[in-house]
C-alpha cells in the first residue's frame, strides 16, 4: 500500500481519450489562485481547451463552486478574504459532488497557511498537487521548503504521499523532474518536461488549474484525469523548449503547444509508468 504499490495500469491512449473528453466538454474551471499567476493559470486552462472562471470573492464563490465543472484553491497568496472564499469554495463543492484541487503553496514553511491546508483538507479535496516539501509537510513528514522552492526529491515523497493518500482520501500528485501521482494502491510516474517550467510565473500553480480541468472531464477515474494533465503539461514543455531562447519565449510556445497537442499527439509521445 505504500512504497511498494502497484504501478500504472493506464496506456498512453488513454491519455489521449481523457484529452479528447476535455477538448469536447471544455470544463468550466473555478480558480481561486494567488495573485502572482491569475493571467498565466487562465491562459493555460484556454489554451488546453477549458474554460477559466477567477471567482474567489466570499458570497459568490460557493454559489458558483456548486456549478462549476471543477474546482482550483491555490494557496500562493491567501489574504484572508481569500481564505475565506476558499473555505466557503471547498465545503460547496465537496456537498454538490464537484471535484477540487487543493495547492497547498509553501505549506510548512510558512505558519499561517500551514493551518488552513489542515482545515481544507478536512473537506476531502479530490486532488493534492504540490512539490515534494510541500507534500511531505501536508502529510506531516517535513518542515517545507524554501519559500515555493522544493527541497526534497520527487522519491522522498512517495511514502508519505501514499500515507496522504489513504488518509484523505484524495489523489497526491507530487512535481518534479519526474512527477508522481498516486491514490495509494496505485502509483504512476510521468516523465518529461523541461526545466525551463522553473523559470516562468505559474509554471506549477497552473498545473493544477490544468489537473482541475483534466479531473472534471473523466470523472469516473480521477488518478487517470490527474495523470493526463501532467502528462499533457510535459510533452507542451518539450515542445516548447525546443524553440525557445529563454524563459519569455518558452512561456509562449509553452501555450500555443497546449493548444495543438491533439489526442493522438499526446498518446504517442507521453511516457509514463
């Protein structure tokens, strides 16, 4: 159940029908994210083929999570009118059945967020998706780490990842140069990606708008939502880094990849196991 779970059992193609499930259905995505990567997060959601809705003020955010395809809560910079709407966010869609994301940003480093993932997580999010510190913190197995900075490894965090899982329960996904994602019984590593993803505002956070859009578009299996949209963010960030000069023209290319990776496209060049 822990370091020894089973591994993936999902093919590339089925990645690529949980993209072309996304493509048709076009996911309405709630994002209540920090301040830092609004307009990065919205773009991302547009250019894989969902639809973005920055709604995170208190008396509206539960009404809409309730009709939302899909629910993000990113702790980057959580004002207390924020948390606020977060809280009141989480507990909507956890009632109607809507699937949620929870961010946990610099979680354990940082006190005051520390204690709201703790009262978050109580309403069952549908997915975690963090660095490695952040997840080992979120599960009680470490301390942060520098400031959104990872300081741990992807591998040190799949024991306690798994532990989260069980607990939650929730999908834990964990990025890094490898990500992994697992729901404890199952354990899936996505390879890939580009460095470069390090370098831009919202590379991370909007992965998990992405994960959102991915959960709400194949439902019935929410490990396999989670693992496409990582997938589809990796085989984008190798395509742009193959044109790109810097950090301002990948994050360009990294949109219009996003936008013209098909299904197929993505069956044949993801790599997981």
């Amino acid at each position: 159940m822990h370091a020894h779970a089973p591994t993936n059992t999902h093919t590339p193609a089925d990645l690529g029908r949980v993209l072309e499930k996304l493509r048709t259905t076009a996911p309405l995505v709630q994002c209540l994210t920090n301040a830092v990567v609004t307009n990065f997060t919205a773009n991302v959601l547009l250019a894989a083929g969902a639809s973005p809705a920055m709604v995170d003020v208190p008396g509206e955010a539960a009404a809409f999570a309730g009709v939302a395809s899909a629910v993000l809560i990113n702790l980057g910079t959580p004002h207390a009118e924020q948390r606020r709407a977060m809280l009141q966010a989480a507990r909507s869609a956890r009632a109607a059945g809507t699937p949620w994301v929870l961010d946990p940003v610099a979680v354990g480093g940082l006190e005051l967020r520390t204690r709201f993932a703790a009262k978050l997580l109580a309403e069952q999010p549908t997915v975690i998706r963090g660095n490695a510190s952040e997840i080992l913190a979120l599960a009680g197995s470490g301390a942060g780490g520098r400031g959104v900075d990872a300081t741990h490894d992807v591998e040190a965090a799949l024991v306690p990842a798994s532990h989260l899982a069980a607990a939650t329960p929730s999908i834990v996904a964990v990025s890094g140069p490898q990500d992994l994602v697992t729901d404890s019984s199952r354990s899936v590593r996505i390879h890939g990606g580009d460095a470069l993803l390090t370098r831009i505002t919202g590379g991370g956070c909007a992965l998990g708008a992405l994960v959102a859009a991915a959960v709400a578009a194949n439902d019935d299996d929410a490990l396999l939502g989670t693992v496409a949209a990582h997938a589809l963010y990796s085989v984008a960030a190798e395509r742009a880094a193959t044109t790109a000069s810097g950090p301002g023209s990948f994050a360009v290319g990294f949109l219009d990849a996003l936008a013209s990776i098909g299904p197929d496209d993505l069956a044949a060049q993801a790599v997981i196991a």
